[in-house]
C-alpha cells in the first residue's frame, strides 16, 4: 500500500534521510522506532507530501503523495489544532475537506466520540483543552475521513492512560478494517499491545524491520529473585521464562519477589548500532 524507497532529505549539512525505504501493506501496523533525530518526522513529512525529498520515490497506492491526500490521516507530532475552534468544528471541517457528505460525516464523528472518548468535550475550544484531550482531538482529525493510509506520529507523547488506551483501540480498529499504519513511537509495549511489526530507524535509514520476537530473539533479558533473607539472585537470559522456571525449581528458600526484564527499545538499538557499525 505504502511503498517508499530510497529517501534523501537533506537540511544544510544535516542528512535527516540517507536512503530512507519502507513498505508498509493494508491492514498492517508498522511501529516505527529509533533515537531522537533518526528520521522518523522527516519520513512521515515527506509521505504527508509537506516536503519534498532530494531523492527517492513514495507510492501510497501506486499514486505519488501529492495525488492522494483524502487517502491519508496525518496526526503530526506537535499539536497542530485551532485554538478558537471546537473540537466538533474541527472534525466537520476536515471531513468536509476529504469530501464527506453530511450524514456520513455525521456518522464517523459519532464513531470517534465514542472510540476516543471525545463526547464530553466536542463543543469546548481545543485551546482550553488538557494535553491529553488535544491529543485525541488531534487524532481524530487524522481519523475523521477514514483513510487507507494512517501516519500517527508519537501519538501518545505525553499522554495519559486514557488517552494512550483510547488510541491503541482506535488503531487497532482501523488496521482491522485494512487501513495501513505507521506508528511512532518511543514506547515498545504500545508495539507489542498493537501487535505491529517494528521498523527501527537509525541515521536517516531503516536499519532493521521485522516482528519484535524476531529482532530480540537474541537478545538478553533478565530474571531476578529476591530471597526473604534479603539475598538477590540475578540472571541474564535470552529464555527468562524458561531460566525464571528453573531457578525456582531450585530454590529451597523462602522467595519475597520475582522481577522478569523483557529486552527493552534501548536494548535492541545498541545491538543494532553495534551490528550497523561492523
Ligand atoms: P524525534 O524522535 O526527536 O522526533 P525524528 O526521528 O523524528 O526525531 P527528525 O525530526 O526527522 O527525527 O530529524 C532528523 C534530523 O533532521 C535531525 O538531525 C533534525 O535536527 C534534522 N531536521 C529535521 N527537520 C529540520 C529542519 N526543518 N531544518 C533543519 N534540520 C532539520
């Protein structure tokens, strides 16, 4: 659905892309990870068809991205909302602008109201609204049209319980109904909830892509044991589950708690820069 190959962006002396590719299909989530200034805002200007590349090509559909606006959702990373406007308007004003007649305009308004939690709010001014509101107001504008291709950039910076949960449904939901989703983020477990595949972006470029199961299968974890007596027992593992079974099955004291580390985000980008650097 998505197809983007090769992206060159460059600001004066800084390369922001260096051969940027990434496919995304309908109905996939792809999670798209990396440090502070890998790229990632950079990608999803360009597809929003807010910058031109230096080089490369984006197809969203077969078509370039200057040619499918009411086909795509942008929620950008900074709130990008009127201030003197209500959250309703916002919504009539950007379906009407995709091309929604009324009634079902009306209808998909109603939808997100209720999947992000906007009812109470729709006639209040988004100026006057918590971060976390603005957020859901935000998205939903991204929303509102039903595109087939959803750019969510960190949608959930700074966000609430609420608001976070609120987008993982609707995410999930429309990745359901076949829309295509790229999702960035700096937190894994919204990944692993959203069960998206991961595209991890470092310098400008995709460096690894595929589930999370895949890219940290080799990665360890760690299991830790704390003993009544207060002594800790500590083990790194690539099979905490397994290792965590094992130790307790030879353990003949009192255990006061467990503690289980998965690999986090952190983990798996120094495996790869070390990888990226051989
Ligand atoms: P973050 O996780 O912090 O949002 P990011 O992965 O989205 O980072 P980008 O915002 O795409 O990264 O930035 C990539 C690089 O390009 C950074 O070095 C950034 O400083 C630079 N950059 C981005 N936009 C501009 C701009 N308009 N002018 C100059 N440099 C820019």
């Amino acid at each position: 659905m998505l197809v983007v190959t090769d992206l060159v962006k460059r600001y004066g002396t800084v390369q922001a892309l260096d051969g940027f590719t990434l496919n995304v299909a309908a109905g996939e989530i792809v999670g798209l990870v990396g440090h502070n200034g890998a790229g990632k805002t950079t990608f999803v200007e360009i597809v929003s068809d807010l910058i031109r590349p230096d080089s490369g090509h984006v197809t969203i559909d077969g078509k370039p991205p200057s040619a499918t606006r009411g086909q795509v959702g942008v929620a950008p990373q900074h709130i990008a909302l009127y201030p003197s406007v209500t959250v309703r308007e916002h919504l009539e004003l950007f379906g009407r602008l995709a091309g929604l007649r009324p009634a079902a305009l009306s209808a998909a308004i109603d939808d997100l109201a209720g999947i992000l939690r906007l009812s109470e709010i729709m006639d209040r001014r988004t100026g006057k609204l918590s971060g976390g509101q603005q957020r859901r107001t935000q998205a939903a504008t991204a929303l509102v049209h039903r595109p087939a291709l959803l750019l969510l950039d960190e949608p959930t910076a700074g966000a609430d319980l609420e608001t976070r949960q609120a987008m993982l449904d609707v995410v999930k939901q429309r990745a359901g109904e076949g829309a295509a989703v790229v999702y960035t983020t700096h937190y894994l477990p919204e990944l692993t909830e959203l069960q998206a595949t991961i595209a991890v972006a470092q310098n400008g470029r995709v460096i690894a892509r595929g589930t999370y199961e895949d890219l940290a299968k080799d990665l360890p974890g760690e299991v830790r044991v704390t003993l009544e007596d207060e002594e800790e027992i500590s083990v790194s593992t690539t099979q905490p589950t397994a290792t965590l079974i094992e130790l307790l099955g030879r353990l003949d004291r009192p255990i006061s708690s467990v503690d289980v580390r998965h690999p986090s985000l952190d983990d798996l980008y120094r495996s790869l820069a070390v990888h990226d650097a051989c």
